[in-house]
C-alpha cells in the first residue's frame, strides 16, 4: 500500500486542492486510528506555523490575533471530514488519515455558518436577562463557541475557502465582561471547584495550564492543574485520555483569569469555563512567565521547508501542550519523521535573561552530532534515548529537533553549530537568548540548495522537586 505523503499548502493558488495526510500505528485499528488523528491534527499546525506570514496576509490584517493564538495552542485544530484507511500487519496496526478540501471544506463552511448563527443567538440572549448567573452561562457558552469558530476558520482557511465568514465580537471583549461579572475567588481551592462544575467526563487528561503567550510551566500552573485533578477523573498521560483539558490565564492588575476548555479527540470544544483569581489564591506562588523571549525567539522562525515533516517529543506525553515533571519521573525521548532524513538536537537551559545551549551526543566518532533515520523507521516514533532521569538542577528546558533530506551520493548537508565543551561534558553555547536561538536554529546546510528540504520541531517542558 502507498502512503501520501504531505503536500505543501501553497498560498498563491488557494483554489487547488490541498490534501493533508498522517500515517498513526497501533496495537489495534481503535488505537492507531486515534494516533493518526492526533498526528493529522499536528501536520495542520505545522502547515501554520511554517506559512503564518502568508496565513495573516490571506486572512487580514485584524486577523492576526488569533494566529498568534492559534500559534500557541498549536495541535487543537479540529478534524472534520477526515477519511481513513486501514492495514492490520502481523505485529501492528496502520491507519492512514487523509484531510482533503474537496470533500472536508463544504463541513468547516457548515460549521462556521452554524457558530455564528448560535453566537447571535446568545448575544440577543445576554440583552434580555439581568440573571448573573444566566449571564455567565451565556457568556462562557459564547467563549467556547468564539474558540471554536476562530479554529474551525483556519483549517477552511488553509483548505481553500474563499472569503470565509468572519465575527464582529471578539474573545477578549467577552472575557471582559465575564472579569466584570465574577467575584473574585480567594482561594486555589474554591477556583478548582468552580472551574471544575458540570465536568462529569471520565479518562480526562489535563495539560498545562499556562500564562498566555508562553510555553512556560509556572508554579502556580502547576498548583493549579494538580487542584483541578482533585476534583475530575484524570488519567496521567494523553495516551490514555478520552478528553483534553486545556487552559491558559491572564495576568491582570490584581487577579488572575483562568480561561479552561474540555476537547474531545476529534479537537471538538465541548465546554468551557473561567474564574477570577484573587491574589490571595496565588499569593507566594511564581506565577509570572521567565522565559518570554526564548519562547519569542523560538516562534518567530523557520519550521518546516518542503514536504518533509519531523517531531521530536516525549514517549506518552503531549509534544505541544507543556509537561511537567517531577524528581524521579524519567521518560523516552522519541523522534518521528515522514521521510529518510539526518538530523542533530539542541537542548536548552532557559534562565531569566541568558540561557545556554547544548548538543545532544547522538551520533558516532566522525560525527559526534548527527544521527539519521531510514527504511523501516519512518513514521514510526522512535525512541533514541530511554528512561533519561528528571533530576537537579530543576527549571525550564527544552530540546529543538534540526533536520534534512539527504543529498543524492546518501551523504548529510547538516553542520551543527559549533561549541565548547565544559567540564561537565556538555558541549554548550552561552549568551543571551536571542543570541543563543539565533545562533543554534536555522538549520545551516553547507551550499544551499533548494531540492533540499528541512524541517524543525521541538518540545518544551518544566521541572519541579517533587
């Protein structure tokens, strides 16, 4: 059986079809059909992040926004229209999922017209009910369906749609008036409980609730998640997971607003809830982002060039969502790519301000650096490293994936930066972010060469004492 591979999205001729593919494996088809679901639902992201200039040039200039936004919340994107093929191998299950605009497009039309009939509907709602409680109601129903539209555009968008319809209220105008409407809650506690009101699902993973705009794990974040556990039925890895609860919060002038949202696997918003934090709720815990201008840095540049697609991440973990880890926990550290390629990886160490940078030794002798993946290892999640322990010191890291295809005599174009080993061993790069991030990332090849293609991906994670 062939396998598509992943088409470009090209922005200078929308009117094409644009067809998106991911290959998931399994122990069963129950299993790689939900793997090859997630996977397809990344490839999307992927596809925005890489084109995001083009994207906010299609879309407008008061759309951009919500890419940003989009940006971050990366793999929620939701799946309509998805058709999907089956190969059962003697050890394993393949399913092939396949996203095309000719037949996709005409559902997320559907459903943008279907949003916005129901936002109107809620607005003349909220005009006619002095309820407080009514109006939170309405007021969160319409911040879920706000989520909703506003991703249910982008894939249209990226599938062709001309002129897709648009919203005159925004998120943020509704948020506002639901920081107004809400008291102010004074404890951690009582905000889980709020928050938590109406979830009856089983099997809910919760990812990290982080500040808006970054990758980082706080502690508050991390208080926060492990409250709202109390009060659901979790299970701790995605893997495992019916439902996805995600979150971010808003840093106001004396609170802090928590925005949560329940998906379902196909990324469909099913709820979403908001509370008001009083300052005693957070009083002594970090809760302020460090790591501004590395996650900047790392958002601001080159993704992906070409067809080939790559993923680095955590074996049972989210890639993109933000994990958190404590002593003693250890994971896999597993690579994924959809066609022969070498590549090397970068860790970082983020601090305040500075940070530094260290290659990871995952090749051999001639080239310490470099390893590559080939034949049978394609679309498969490999594990290049197993059971790497979370110890001291603890903080925010994250390792970056760099990647090509080969050239044609079989050899690899990529040249690692270059580095200095210290007495632990590591061979780092010190300096400022920016400097560090500018000096590691753009995947320099030796001549360039556009039959070439490249790809980068990375994973981004916070450590605590347990």
């Amino acid at each position: 059986m062939k396998t598509k591979i992943l088409l470009p999205l090209l922005f200078a001729s929308m009117a094409q079809a644009v067809t998106i593919t991911a290959v998931g494996y399994g122990d069963d088809e129950g299993k790689s059909l939900q793997n090859a679901l997630s996977e397809l639902s990344n490839r999307i992201s992927v596809e925005v992040k890489s084109d995001i200039k083009s994207y906010v040039t299609t879309t407008g200039k008061k759309f951009t926004k919500h890419v940003e936004d989009s940006v971050n919340l990366s793999s929620s994107l939701p799946i309509k229209g998805a058709t999907f093929s089956n190969v059962e191998e003697p050890l394993f299950s393949q399913t092939t999922a396949t996203l095309d605009s000719a037949t996709a497009l005409k559902l997320y039309t559907y459903e943008l017209k279907r949003l916005k009939k129901e936002l109107a509907f809620s607005q003349n709602e909220l005009k006619h009910t002095k309820d407080k409680n009514i109006k939170y109601e309405l007021l969160n129903s319409m911040l879920k369906d706000i989520k909703s539209f506003n991703k249910h555009r982008i894939v249209a968008t990226l599938l062709g749609a001309k002129n897709p319809l648009t919203l005159t209220i925004t998120r943020s105008s509704v948020e506002a008036q639901l920081q107004k409407l809400q008291n102010k809650i004074p404890s951690l506690k009582i905000a889980s409980s709020v928050l938590s009101k109406g979830i009856t699902q089983k099997n809910i993973y919760i990812s990290a609730i982080k500040p808006s705009g970054s990758s980082e794990i706080t502690q508050f974040a991390k208080m926060m998640k492990e409250s709202m556990a109390q009060n659901l039925k979790t299970v701790k890895y995605p893997a495992d997971a019916a439902f996805i609860l995600k979150g971010n919060y808003e840093i106001l002038k004396n609170s802090i607003f928590v925005t949560l949202t329940l998906l379902d696997k196909k990324n469909s918003i099913l709820l979403t809830r908001t509370a008001t934090l009083a300052k005693s709720a957070y009083k002594n815990l970090h809760y302020k982002p460090k790591t501004e201008t590395f996650d900047a840095s790392l958002r601001n540049g080159f993704v992906k060039s070409g067809k080939l697609y790559v993923d680095v991440g955590f074996k049972g973990y989210s890639r993109v969502d933000g994990i958190d880890l404590e002593h003693g926990d250890s994971v896999d550290i597993v690579v994924k790519t959809n066609k022969p390629m070498c590549y090397f990886l970068v860790g970082y160490v983020l601090k305040d301000k500075d940070t530094f940078a260290y290659l990871l030794p995952i090749g051999s002798d001639n080239q310490p650096y470099i390893n590559a993946l080939t034949g049978s290892d394609i679309n498969r999640n490999i594990t290049i490293f197993d059971k790497v322990p979370i110890e001291p010191p603890f903080g925010s890291e994250s390792l970056q994936i760099f990647s090509s295809t080969f050239r044609k005599d079989g050899s690899c174009p990529l040249v690692p930066p270059r580095c200095e080993e210290n007495d632990e061993e590591y061979c780092v790069i010190k300096g400022k972010v920016s400097d560090v991030v500018q000096h590691t990332r753009g995947l320099n090849l030796k001549k360039r060469n556009y039959k070439l293609e490249k790809a980068e991906s990375s994973i981004r994670w916070n450590s605590f004492e347990k």
